[in-house]
C-alpha cells in the first residue's frame, strides 16, 4: 500500500510537471475562403459537400450572400490548411482569399514570429504591424496562449524541407490565457 501511495503521488507529480512544461501546440481554429462563382443554393451545397470532406474540418458554413465557406477546425486532426483550394476548385469555383485565426503560443527564429502546427512538421509565420511586432516580441517563450486572426499569404518548404510554412499577415491579435 505504501508503494502504491508513493508510485501514485510520483505519477502526479510528473503529470502536473508535464502539462506545466509542454508547450501547447498550435491549432487552426476557423478557416474563412473567399469564393468566386456561388450564385445559387445548389450551388452553395456541393461547396458544402466537398469541404466537409477536408481532413479536420468539424463545421462548415456556407454564406451565399457573402460568397464564403467558414470551416472550423478539430483538435486532432489538425485542418489540412492544403486541401482547402482544391477542395473549392474540385466543387467547380474560384477560391480566393483566405483568412485564418490560428492560436498557440508564438516563437522567434532568426528575428522572425511563427506558431508552430502539429508538433514540428508545420508553422505559421506572422507578419504585420509595429503594432504586432511589439505585442509578439512580448510574449515570445510565454506559457501564455495568443489567438491571430490574419490572411494566409503563401505556403512553401522553407528552409528545412520536413516542416511546412504558412505565412500569415496578422490583422488582429490578442492573449487568450
């Protein structure tokens, strides 16, 4: 009984130690694309039906009026940020802008901001005002989470092949814990 006491209050410690040190990774919250061509609810349905289809999406919304699909993302598995265009091209529209609110705790590498998606295999880099630069300069290496909301401006390999960059030019930010 004893050992079982002790091994017990070793776990907990170790829990409570892990989740204290771990940074939390990044997560795609909500995706918002901009869509040409979408004049008409049948339309607006086989959108639906194809973005449904992306990997992490738990909700979509089709707008008509304001000619967008919102898709918001799961936990696990991430939203698959690269199947959002062919999935639009694929319902037989134009995809156009897309704007990401993306939370996670920000980072600094080579004098530029980033949040890093899915472990290390993906990244966001953030771009934006003085305004913003300030704001992640002071929060860099903080336990705390931050939510930006900007558009998504190019994707490429970067540097190192086995991580995916996104670029984002950040239009709001805040501290969400």
């Amino acid at each position: 009984m004893k050992y079982t006491k002790t091994a017990f209050g070793a776990l907990l410690l170790l829990m409570v130690f892990n989740l204290t040190t771990t940074p939390t990774r990044a997560q795609v919250e909500k995706v918002v694309v901009r869509v040409d061509g979408m004049s008409c609810p049948f339309c607006a349905y086989g959108l639906e039906k194809k973005m449904k289809k992306v990997e992490g999406a738990e909700k979509v919304t089709i707008n008509i009026n304001d000619g967008t699909a919102e898709l918001i993302g799961k936990r696990d598995p991430q939203l698959n940020i690269d199947a959002l265009k062919p999935a639009v091209k694929d319902a037989g529209f134009t995809p156009r802008d897309i704007t990401i609110t993306v939370s996670g705790m920000i980072a600094e590498e080579d004098e530029a901001f980033y949040l890093a998606l899915d472990g290390a295999t993906s990244r966001f880099a953030l771009s934006g005002s003085d305004e913003f630069q300030a704001f992640a300069k002071t929060n860099v290496g903080r336990t705390q989470q931050v939510r930006v909301v900007g558009k998504l401006e190019s994707v490429d390999a970067g540097k190192r092949q086995d991580i995916r960059h996104y670029a984002v030019s950040v239009e709001t930010f805040e501290v969400i814990k």
